[in-house]
C-alpha cells in the first residue's frame, strides 16, 4: 500500500501532511468509501462514512458526502509484505446510509472499499491511504452488522480455472456452459415445466406456494426447486433472487413449501407472484435427468483417496 498521501490541494504538499500526522494534537478522522459493485448495486452510487462527528465533503471524491456514523467501528488494519490487509468492521443499521434490507438484498455483496485517514480540521492537506479491496462475508446480526474487507492481493489466492471434481463445476444451472435449455423435464410419465410461475399463498417461518398454481403433483415437489431460484415478480422483493435450499409438500393443504438459503429483504403479506426454477443438485443423476449428460463439467470415475491407498492385496 503506497506512503504517499493524496489528493492534496495546493497550496499544501506532503510535508505539510506528514506535520499534521505527526504533531502533539492530530486532528484525523477515518473514512471509508464503499462502492457497490455493478453485478449487485447496478447503478448505486457510492457512499461515505467518517468517524467524524460531522459530515464531510473531500476533495478527490466528488459527489459523496462522508457521513458521521458513530456506530461504525473499523478493526485495526493487518498486513504484511506477502499476505493482503486484513480488516473487520462492526456497525449499527442506519436509515439513508447502511440499511437491513439492503444487505439482505445482496446490494454490498463484493463492495468495493477504501480506508483512509483525513485531517477534518483541514482536508485540503489530503488523506493517507490504509486499506483498499472488496468486501467478504457479510454477517447481518438484525440491529447491527459485521464485515470483512479482503485486500487487492487477496484476489491472487482465488481459483482461476477449472478444478478436478466429482460435482459438476457450472456456476449456474441452465447457464451457458451448462447448455441445458430443454423447457420441460420427464420424471415417469409426467412431464413437468422446469421455470414455474406462481402466487406466495402466506409465509409463516417460510415461504408458502400454491401446488395448484404450479401444476405439479405433490410427490414431486420433494426436493425438485432444491439449489434452484426463486425471484420476486411483484410486491416490494420485485426482482430479488434467492437461491432455494429445499422444497416439500404441505401435506393435506395444498401448498408447497419452499425453504430460501437467505432471508427476502421484505415479509411477504401474500397474493406476490414469483418465478421459481428447478434447481440441480450437480450430479450425475441430475444431469441423466435432464438429459443433460454431454455437457457435464465434471470428473465422475477419478479414483479416490480410498483407492489411492489402498494396499495390495498379496
């Protein structure tokens, strides 16, 4: 991470910087800018919070006011020359800076962030640069939430290609390196639509979709939308997607439940329409069952650390 302060305005310079750093009475505030990644904020704009308690405007930052959020809480920054900065932040849900429904709605899922130090008494000086990367895990605790930031050098550690597996390495079913694009699959003599539309009937702990609507018969719902989508077509989650952990039958009320991996941002008040998509479980049954074999990304008969092992037998 460079040591050069930025974004000084003349007719400072660095030195001048470096005297207010390091004087008796340091009047510096921390900041941090995030910026939504355009896969998961689409056209968001960035924010800015500062640890000041006011709000801020910064030269090099045009258009963001750094907002003063006294519930938000950095960790110390952690790095080294060969590992990435190591970061954690706690803060407190606030309206019109950090809401719950927007981290639920995955709005700063890989948010792009920057940490940085400014004299609030005089920004013109500039700002010293800490850390700067993309958000991690974010862990929502409902009153308040906690993060991880994961430094530039933290995108060299990720996979780049393909690794040898006994699951089907797509990242998305009916994608294009999937290539399954069949509307309709056949389980025994039943042909079933695989994208479904239909009405959330109530949610009470999960959600809960008329079969009727669906056309399917109850035996086949056990399991047929787990690890597929479920997306919001109208009501105020219109165009949220969630992936489904599982599904079953109401037994004797014809309904559907459908068990989400992650909470909507909104309850549902029922009478909502959604799409559902059958989801695949990537394996070799369910690329037989989708007719979908030739196209499997996957190593099905590569021994295993059993056989590998093994002794001889002699």
């Amino acid at each position: 991470m460079p040591h050069t302060p930025r974004n000084i305005q003349a007719p400072y310079d660095e030195t001048d910087f470096w005297d207010q750093w390091g004087s008796t009475t340091p009047r510096m505030s921390t900041c941090l800018k995030l910026t939504p990644t355009e896969q998961f904020g689409g056209d968001a704009a960035a924010i800015g919070l500062t640890s000041n308690t006011l709000n801020m405007e910064l030269p090099g930052h045009v258009g963001i006011t750094f907002k003063a959020t006294p519930g938000l809480a950095p960790s110390v920054v952690e790095s080294a020359l060969d590992e990435p900065p190591n970061l954690d932040m706690a803060g407190i849900y606030q309206a019109g800076i950090f809401t719950h429904e927007e981290v639920l709605a995955g709005k700063w899922n890989f948010a792009e962030f920057e940490v940085f130090s400014v004299c609030w008494d005089n920004v013109d000086l500039g700002e010293f640069l800490h850390a700067r990367g993309n958000l991690g895990i974010i862990k929502d605790y409902q009153q308040y939430f906690k993060a991880e930031g994961r430094g530039l050098l933290s995108r060299l550690s990720n996979d780049v290609n393909a690794c040898t597996a006994r699951f089907c390495r797509v990242k998305r079913f009916r994608d294009a390196e999937c290539g399954h694009t069949a509307a309709t699959v056949t389980i025994g003599a039943d042909v079933i639509d695989i994208e479904q539309d239909s009405t959330v009937v109530i949610q009470a702990g999960e959600l809960q979709i008329q079969v009727s609507t669906l056309g399917l018969d109850p035996d086949y719902v056990i399991g047929f939308f787990a690890n597929g989508e479920i997306e919001a077509t109208s009501g105020t989650n219109t165009g949220v997607t969630r992936e489904i952990a599982d599904s079953g039958p109401v037994i004797g009320r014809g309904y559907i439940d459908v068990f989400v991996k992650r909470p909507f941002p909104f309850v549902f008040s029922g009478g909502e329409t959604v799409h559902l998509v059958a989801g695949c479980n990537r394996t070799l049954e369910d690329c037989m069952k989708y007719e979908n074999v030739t196209n499997r990304r996957a190593e099905d008969y590569i021994p295993g650390i059993e056989s590998i092992s093994r002794l001889p037998n002699n």
